[in-house]
C-alpha cells in the first residue's frame, strides 16, 4: 500500500528547498520530474548547460515525450543567463508563455516551457532589485485559497477526463459548492491576477487553464487528487 501524502509537509519543505537555494546566492532552477517531484537544479558552477530527453542532457527529462532529444541551450552570457532554441526542438521553447526565435535572456521568475514541462528560473540577485522583481511579479501570481479550488476545478476536466476544454461555471460551481456569481466573480478576479486583460473573452477560461498549469500556480497532482 502506498504511503500517504502530506501536502502541507511537502509544500513546507519545497519552500525550505527554495529558500536554501536562495541564500547561496547564484541561479537555480525549479521543476517537477515525471513522478511529480519538486526539484532544484543549482546554477552555480556551470555556464553552459543542454535541456532534452535523452540521458545526455545536462538537464535530462526522459518523462516528457513532447521534449525533443535535444530541446534547449541555457548558457551564461556577460554574466546573464539566457535560453537558446534556434530551432533545436520540434515543439518549441516558450518563455512566460511567449516562443523563442533564437536567444533570450531570463530574468529572475521567468518560466520556461518545454514541452509539457515548466522549469522556473531564479536568480537571486535580480530578486533583490525592486524593478526587477515589478517586472516580473506576474509570472507566478498569488491566489487565495479560495480562488485556487476555482483554478483546480477549471482544470479538472482537461487533467482528468483529458478533455480539450476547461470547466463549465455550472461545473466549477457544483465542486467547489458556490454560486454563478460567486464563480463569476473568482474568475473575473483571476483573469486580472493572471494579466489577461488583452485576452478575448471567448478565449480566456482556456488561457486561464493552461497558465495556471505552466506557472505552477496549480499542479497536475493537486488536480488528480481532487477527484472532481
């Protein structure tokens, strides 16, 4: 039988991970493997390092079959790091949700997706500098608890029955037991929190979905194991 989980637990010791990673002081990197693992790559002593599938990759991601054998290029440039896909991968490197044509340099909280997989950049440096941190506060915003039953109950569908569209407002009601406007109102509060104002209307409960999912703001795992 396998052993329970303890969510509060692993939350508590991610964020030790994350704060031990912070007071070494150089660039690291956060992403869940295959077995939904939260992990930390350190940056410090490297100024090159290849993302892919195959076993070679510095950064290895056999559990991801939309990764490409080779994918990406992070490498440290006058004293920066930036990713690089010239067109290495099949399926495209996105930086905050925005595809890379050739190099891009990354700022602390800038997410990178690659293939099905997010991958976090921090950089404990820029994260002390006020504007720094205002240019990128967006990247992984802040939800109430509240607001993260509505996210996993959006996501519900297309995790668990893999459907192509997010939840219905009846349906998200009916889970998390609140009313229309109730929804409504989450929703409308999301969509800001999210930066989604430019977004068509008709097309912003999908988006929602899906950069809920890629910043991490809701997990897979916390979708699967709300049984709907």
């Amino acid at each position: 039988m396998a052993e329970p989980r303890h969510p509060k637990a692993e939350r508590v010791a991610e964020s030790k991970a994350v704060i031990a990673a912070e007071r070494v002081g150089t660039p690291f990197l956060i992403l869940r493997d295959g077995d939904d693992r939260f992990v930390v790559v350190p940056l410090g002593g490297h100024d090159r390092l290849t993302l892919g599938r195959n076993d070679h990759n510095d950064l290895a991601l056999p559990f991801d079959g939309r990764v490409s054998g080779v994918h990406a290029v992070l490498e440290l440039l006058g004293g920066a790091w930036a990713v690089e896909d010239d067109g290495l991968s099949r399926n495209g490197t996105f930086v905050n949700g925005i595809r890379v044509g050739g190099r891009h340099r990354l700022r602390d909280r800038d997410w990178l997706r690659v293939g099905d997989t997010v991958v976090v950049f921090r950089n404990p440096a820029d994260a002390a500098d006020p504007g720094t941190m205002a240019a990128t506060e967006h990247v992984l915003p802040d939800v109430t608890p509240a607001q993260k039953r509505v996210l996993v109950a959006l996501c519900g569908p297309q995790v668990r029955e893999r459907r192509a569209t997010p939840a219905t407002n009846q349906e998200i009601a009916d889970e998390c037991f609140l009313s229309m406007d109730g929804v409504k109102s989450h929703l409308k509060e999301l969509y800001s929190r999210f930066g989604m104002d430019a977004v068509p209307q008709g097309e912003k409960r999908g988006e929602l979905a899906r950069r809920a999912l890629e910043t991490g703001a809701v997990t897979k795992r916390e979708v699967a194991e709300s049984g709907g």
